[in-house]
C-alpha cells in the first residue's frame, strides 16, 4: 500500500450554511410558534378565568391579602369616606361583582390597585396628593374599573399559566428559556394590560360625569404626579407609573373620547372632606 | 427583562458573532496552512487489531485542544434546542477541534521523527457547561492519540 498525498477535502463535516441566515431561520420559527403559542394560551387562560364563581374569587382574593397588606390601618373614618365614595360611582343598573373593600395603607408611595376579590388597596400618600374629590373619585373609579372588567384575575390567571409554561420549557430542554422568549412574553403581557388601562379609563371617565356632571379636576392628578417625578421625586410615583401609563397619552385618549360623546370637561371642584 | 438588559444581550449576540467568527476564519487559515505542511507523514487508525509494522522506535503522541463555544453559537443552539434538528453551528466548532488536536499530535511526533502515526484515536470532553441548570458557556476538549514510528 502506498500513501498518496492529496489535500484534505473541505465541508465533509460542516454543513454549508451561513450562521446568520440560520439564525434568522430559527428566531422565525421560534417567534411564529412563540407567538401562536401566546394567544392560545392567553384565550385558555381567558377561558378559565371565566369559570371562577364570584365566591371562588373571594377565597383567592383573600388568601392573596396575606401577601400585600403591610402597614394597614384600621378603624379609620377615612375608610369610610373612601367606602362610600367608591360605593357612590356605578350607575344605578350596574351591579358591583362582589362587595367592595377598601385598604387604607400608611405609606409615602403613591399608589392604588386593586386585586382579585374586590380588594382596592389606597396608599395614604395618595390622599395627601390629590387636590380634590374629583381627582380622588377619578382614581378610585379607574381601580374600581379594573375589578367589574375582571382584570385582576384574567391576570391571575394568564400569570399562573405562563409560569407552568416557562417552567415545563425550562425543565424539558435543560437550557434556561432563551432570553428572547420572555421579552416576547413581556411585550405581549405589556400590550395586554395597556388594552385594560384604557377600558379602566374610559370606566372611570364615564361614572365621573355620570356622578359631578363634568370631567373636570380629574387629570391634573395625574400631570402632577409626572411633574413630581420629574422633579426627582422619583421613588415616591414610580411605583403607579410602572403598572399605569404615562399621562401623556392617557390625557389624550380620554380627551378624545370626551370630545365623542360630548362630555363637559369643565366644572367646579368638589372638596374632600373629612381628611 | 427590562431593556437594558434586552440591549446587553444584543450586544453579546453581535459580538459573539463578529468576534467568534473571525477567530475561526483566522483558525481555519492556520489549520489548512500546518494541515499542508505536514501532509507527508500519513496518520492512519490502523494498528489495534493489526500487527505493527517493523520500526527501529514507537512512541505514544497526544494532542489536546480545549474550544469554547461562543454566545452567539450557543443562543442559536438553544433555539435549535426548541424545535430540532442539525446544530450546523455546532459542526465548525467540533471540525476545528478534531483537526487542530490532530495537527498538535502529528506535529509533536514529526519533530520526534516519525514516518508514520499508526493506530489514531479522537476523543471528546465537555467542559466547563453543568447539566441541568446549564447558564454558563460550555467548552469542548477534544483529545488526539497515536502511536508514531520510526
Ligand atoms: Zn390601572
């Protein structure tokens, strides 16, 4: 046998393919399924949450409340005014999903939300803001908003879901999630909760005209809070802005909307009493 | 995921790829470059079932190359681990460490002298990557051996 000197052939074992197209490829198909994947799950999650009875969001909103309620006070006449101005925004044919309570929390946050069970949570430094009880009514009403579109637990529900998901990906492939896979699940979350905001507004904006007459004294609240933050106060609002958007455009959609159904955006202040 | 971190991603991506692949053109220079030199000594795998042939001296060579993966190949990978099929980024990577610990071997014992390195073994390692909870780059080591005579 003798050995004959040949040049060692090239791309046996490499597939000729460029690096980048096949990226591209793939992030292609991972979004297309990823995307699919997404609103299926979100309409399962939908689905699901439909079928929780009134009673079975009140179980799960009150062992939610172990979690959140720090720093509550209680036995506070400001709890009823707040009771009672919330009790006073739906229309007379509306009916409240389940009866309202109201958490009154000691804290130089601003903030309010709302959780599943009808539990609305009101920061104390949120009574110190506002100017007036339109302002105050406005954001009660926005909250009180998200609770009757069944936000709070859609939301639950969509959470629960995405979790199991991302972590029966994570348990099956033996890598973490590609990092692109859980902004895609963000951008889509965002978007989700940017469509509740608006409803959550466009709520609130109806039952204050329905309420004073008129939709004036309702945003400056929101053009004061942007103000402070911009001011460097930022600690202090940043944690309504992250859940709400920013004023800006929410001013103007309502404006919008007001303008449609020639609503009067002007009137008289009502006064908070009683803090 | 906030956006920064979106953007710190990106920019490993794009330099995993613009910094990964030069290195490996630069690689594959080199390799095809010592691949021709050393052209006339024959490496061959038989010679474990086979009788030697006579030789004056044998000895054993091993040539070793650890490569990493980089951040751009292993996103890729990680992607191709959601759908399946061929991790074609993968293939350099393991071409150049098969080659280039070949070459370390075959280079070693033609400095000794060899004509000929007989019964040639390729063996791979991973190191550096965990399984299970797999965040970190992971590395290859590929391991060449033979027997060369003179
Ligand atoms: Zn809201």
């Amino acid at each position: 046998m003798k050995f004959i000197h040949k040049k060692i052939p090239e791309d046996i074992n490499i597939t000729k393919r460029h690096p980048l197209s096949n990226l591209a490829h793939l992030l292609g198909m991972v979004i297309i399924i990823g995307v699919i994947g997404f609103v299926l799950l979100g309409v399962t999650a939908d689905l699901i949450s439909r079928w929780i009875s009134p009673e079975m969001e009140a179980k799960i909103g009150n062992s939610l409340l172990t979690m959140v309620s720090d720093n509550e006070i209680k036995d506070d006449k400001r709890i009823k005014y707040l009771t009672e101005l919330i009790y006073s925004l739906p229309k007379k044919d509306e009916e409240i999903r389940l009866p309202l309570k109201l958490h009154l929390i000691e804290s130089d946050v601003v903030n309010a939300f709302v959780i599943a069970g009808g539990h609305i949570f009101i920061h104390t430094a949120l009574l110190k803001t506002v100017e007036s009880e339109n302002e105050l009514a406005f954001v009660l009403a926005h909250e009180l908003g998200h609770f009757q579109e069944r936000h709070p637990i859609n939301g639950l529900g969509r959470g629960i879901i995405f979790m199991l998901v991302a972590n029966i990906l994570n348990f099956g492939t033996h890598v973490n999630v590609p990092d692109i896979l859980s902004l895609g699940s963000e951008l889509y979350l965002m978007n989700y909760s940017r469509k509740q905001e608006t409803a959550a507004d466009l709520y609130a904006l109806e039952r204050i005209i329905n309420r004073y007459g008129h939709g004036g004294h309702t945003m400056q609240f929101f053009k004061r809070l942007e103000k402070d933050e911009a001011e460097g106060n930022l600690v202090k609002v940043s944690e309504y802005f992250s859940t709400h958007p920013r004023s800006k455009e929410r001013i103007e959609r309502l404006m919008l909307e007001a303008e449609k159904q020639t609503w009067k955006m002007q009137g008289d202040a009502t006064s908070v009493s009683n803090i | 995921m906030d956006v920064s971190s979106f953007y710190i991603f990106l920019l490993l991506l794009i330099l995993g790829y613009a910094i990964g692949s030069y290195l490996e053109r630069r690689h594959y220079k080199s390799i095809q470059q010592r691949e021709h030199e050393t052209l006339h000594v024959p490496i061959i795998t038989i010679g474990a079932k086979q009788a030697m042939p006579n030789a004056e001296e044998a000895q054993l060579f091993v040539g070793t190359v650890v490569i990493s993966v980089d951040y751009f190949k292993r996103f890729s990978a990680a992607l191709r681990n959601l759908v399946g099929g061929r991790i074609t980024v993968y293939e350099t990577l393991l071409d150049r460490g098969r080659r280039e610990a070949l070459l370390r071997m075959k280079i070693e014992a033609i400095e000794w002298g060899a004509d000929k390195v007989m019964n040639v073994r390729i063996e791979t390692a991973t190191i550096g990557g965990r399984s299970g909870n797999n965040n970190s780059l992971g590395s290859i080591e590929v391991i060449a051996y033979g027997t060369g005579i003179k």
